[in-house]
C-alpha cells in the first residue's frame, strides 16, 4: 500500500467549543459572540428575540442551497457556518439532526445514514469531496488468488479468468466481474478478497458468452448477469452459491452487453434482436415487466461478435435518481421511465460525423448527472431528466479552447462520475476533472499509471481500475478521511 501524501482528517474538521461543534476547513462557526460594545450585543438579543428557530433553520437549510448551486457543494459548509457565528440562538440551530439530514440529502443526494449521526454523515462528505478536490488518497492494489477450478473450462487460459469486465461499489464491498463468468467480492475497509462466485453451468454459444456484462451491488446482495443473458442472485450473508435468477435466450434477445439496477428494478441492454434492446425485471418479484427499444438495432452483428471476441464497448446502460435510466450507443441516448414500462422521456440522434460520435465506454450516471465524451475529445455534463448540457470540456490536457482533439490523441477512453467529480482514463493516465460549474476545470492525473484499462468506476470515497496490462490486479485509489 502506498499514499499519495499525508493526511488526516483532523486538517478538514476539528472539534472545538461548547458542544463539540466542527469547524470546515477553516470555517469556524463554534466562536463565542463578540462582546465589543453593548450596542452589538443588544442587536443580537433583539435577533433572538425576533427570530424563531425554525424560521432560522429553514434559512440555513435554503443558504446552503444557494450556496452549492452558484458555487459547487463544498461551497454549503462554509456558507452556514457563518450564519452559526451569529448568536448563541442561530448556533444552536447547527446541532439540529433534521438540518443536517435535509442537508445530505439534498447537497450529497445521499438518504443512507452509516455514522452515529447526520452532522457526522455531512461532515465525512464534506471531507471525502474535499480531499478529490486536493488530490489526497491511499492508493492500494488488490490481489487474489485463482482457485484449482477457475481455468478448468478454459483450457488454463489466464487471459480469460484475470480479464476484469466489470466493477461495482457499494459501502463495504467491491465486486470484480472477469470474462469466465466469476465475480470476486473484495472488503474495502480491509482490503481482504472474502469470496468467489460462479456462475450456474450451462453450455456456452461462445468463447466468451460466460463474460460478466454487469454487476448489481450492494451490502447484503450481489446480482450480477452474463453476455448469454443468464442473471445470478448472491446473499452476501449466507455462504451459498448463487442462485440463477433468470435463464438467457440469446437467440431470441440476443447478448446482454450492459446490466445495471437499483432498489426496484433491474434493467439489461441487449444487441443482436432488433426492437429488443431495452429488458426491465422487477427485483422484487424477478418478473420480466418490459421489452422494446431500438438503440443497439445498429450494432446487432457486432452484438453477437461479443460472444466470440472482446470488442469494444457498444452500448451502455445506467440507472439514475427518480427511477430513471439513461442508455447510450455511438449514435443516440435516450431516457426511459422504469416505473411506466419503457416510457421515453428523452431521445437524442447524435450526428454521424466521425468526431461527434459517443464513446461508450465514457457514459456513466450518478444521481441525475450524466457524463458522455465525443471522440473528438468534447466531454458533455447534461442534467438526465432533460439532457441540457450544464458543463463541457475538451479531455485532453492542454488543447487549446475550441480546438477539437482528434481520436488519435483521445485514443482509448474510458469515464465515470460520482455527480461532482468526473473521472476519465485517457492516454493510460486517469484525470479527474471538477465539474460543478459551466466550463469543466481540470484538476490533477493520479500518479499511478496502469496502463490500458478495462473498466474504471467510481462513488463518493473511492476510484477503482483494472487494467489489461495487470492482468489479477485491482487498482484501488481511497479519497476518504483517514
């Protein structure tokens, strides 16, 4: 293990005055009033004669809006704790649990409490968002060892059992999909590869119709499905193998190129059977609700290539916030209720010239922010529910501005976001770029270089690759406080 530099959280949030109460990054809001002149404290006395709580804490709640709206979300904490230095009654307000709640979920978009309380919930986002801000992280590889059985189908070829496909995050675990069909759960607070699943046997219509195409991750239950079309359901807390959800048809659907989920609905991307591209499962009761859709149509011969060789990227499919779900080929995106079977709320033809076309591999969604690159180099940030572009940039570092980059310098491409950050491995060097305002700024390239990467994901704490040039190696980068 190594670090990019030393720190600790200690430099982001500090506990002092009465109550323990933080301070940000410099901005202290726990000071005692000033007692300078009688005038001034006969002013505050009046304030809080004159101002409710309540009144107060819907005025802190709509400042920190404000604030991360004209000036990106770690502009919020700052913006209150000068509002907390007011008067001993405006500080009280700051240990208010339904202020800080209502804070993190609308500034993080995040409704899962993991700390003792929602101040402490804020504050960690706050600092995790602030050291990919300064580039402070722990950079880890993770290894694991093949068992006896893992190349037996394969005629022992390593090439396909250490090939990563896919990778998924959740709050303590890490999921790795490999082109035999096997997904290993790895513990990221300890780093520790704690199992191994395969998939149920099943004859295969290719050399590669075992790869993993998606994973579904979360603390208690692992889904993930197959380019045959197979999905398997694991229970993190029972050591049982994993359960066949759902028997491909490949030739009746064709391949599962993309599979993606959330809390109700899974939702596959299929390429080889026209007006089949788009599959919604319900997860609660696995029943198969919805299929149409027309974007993979072009790439249908190339949908079935998938199952005999690894090509690129042709589709791509992801869930975002209110039940929605953005997929992306080379020519079109579009955006479809899940709730309503397919309903599209959005559909975009991208022009067929060679520069304008997408590239796949660089769409990802977090919450309602999608991110897309063009193989002339432009990076996109649009808003999922309506596809308006808040926020553009050219990907490669030093372009001029308006000068387009041709694919030879973009070469391989690959991207993801996790809503304020957008993440892009490109010339085997991973940038992260701030994307909060209306022209994307360029902030650092991780210092590690891995060489040609397979698949880069992201969340709020962590940046995670495997590369092909490293084949059996997970390349972790920690942004959280220490």
């Amino acid at each position: 293990m190594s670090s990019s530099s030393s720190y600790s959280s200690q430099e982001e949030v500090e506990e002092g005055g009465e109550g323990g109460t933080p301070t940000f990054s410099g901005f202290e809001y726990n000071v005692p009033p000033s007692s300078s002149s009688t005038s001034s404290s006969r002013r505050r006395l009046e304030i809080n004669e004159v101002w409710p709580a309540p009144f107060i804490e819907a005025l802190s709640f709509q400042v920190a809006i404000d604030a991360s709206r004209s000036a990106g979300r770690l502009a919020a904490a700052p913006a209150i704790f000068n509002l907390f230095r007011v008067c001993s009654t405006w500080r009280a307000v700051s240990r208010s649990e339904l202020l800080w709640q209502n804070l993190t979920r609308h500034i993080w978009n995040n409704n899962h409490l993991s700390r003792s309380t929602w101040r402490e919930e804020f504050i960690y986002l706050h600092c995790t968002a602030n050291n990919f801000l300064l580039c402070r992280y722990v950079y880890t590889t993770l290894h694991f060892v093949l068992a006896e059985d893992d190349n037996n189908n394969d005629n022992n070829n390593h090439d396909i059992s250490l090939s990563c496909r896919r990778l998924a995050l959740s709050g303590r675990h890490l999921a790795a999909g490999f082109a035999d069909g096997i997904v290993r759960l790895f513990h990221l607070a300890s780093r520790v590869h704690l199992a191994t699943f395969r998939p149920q046997h099943r004859d295969r219509l290719g050399r590669y119709s075992r790869a993993v195409s998606g994973i579904i991750l979360s603390d208690t239950h692992l889904t993930f499905a197959t380019l045959d079309g197979d999905i398997h359901v694991a229970d993190l807390n029972h050591a049982h193998p994993p359960r066949r959800a759902h028997l491909g048809d490949v030739v009746n659907d064709g391949a599962l190129v993309d599979f993606t989920g959330c809390g109700q609905w899974w939702v596959g991307l299929y390429a080889g059977v026209p007006g089949c591209a788009f599959h919604i499962w319900n997860n609660e009761t696995e029943e198969l609700v919805f299929v149409g859709g027309s974007l993979t149509d072009p790439e249908a011969v190339l949908g079935w290539h998938l199952l005999t060789e690894l090509t690129d990227l042709i589709g791509r499919v992801r869930v975002a916030s209110h039940e929605t779900a953005v997929a992306v080929s080379s020519l079109r995106m579009v955006v479809f209720d899940l709730r309503h079977q397919g309903v599209v709320l959005g559909d975009e033809q991208v022009p067929h010239t060679a520069s304008r076309q997408l590239v796949v591999g660089s769409a990802d969604v977090s919450d309602d922010t999608l991110l897309i690159v063009d193989r002339g180099g432009r990076a996109s940030i649009r808003r999922v529910g309506t596809l308006e572009e808040t926020c553009t940039f050219l990907v490669v570092r030093g372009a001029e501005a308006g000068t387009v980059a041709s694919s030879q310098r973009v070469g391989r491409l690959l991207g993801c976001t996790n809503g304020g950050y957008a993440i892009l491995f490109v010339g085997n060097v991973i940038d992260v770029w701030d994307i909060e305002q209306q022209h994307g700024h360029y902030l650092y390239s991780l210092a590690e270089s891995i060489g040609e990467a397979n698949v880069v994901v992201a969340d709020q704490r962590h940046i995670v690759a495997a590369a092909a040039t490293s084949p059996g190696t997970i390349n972790l980068w920690d942004f959280g406080p220490q």
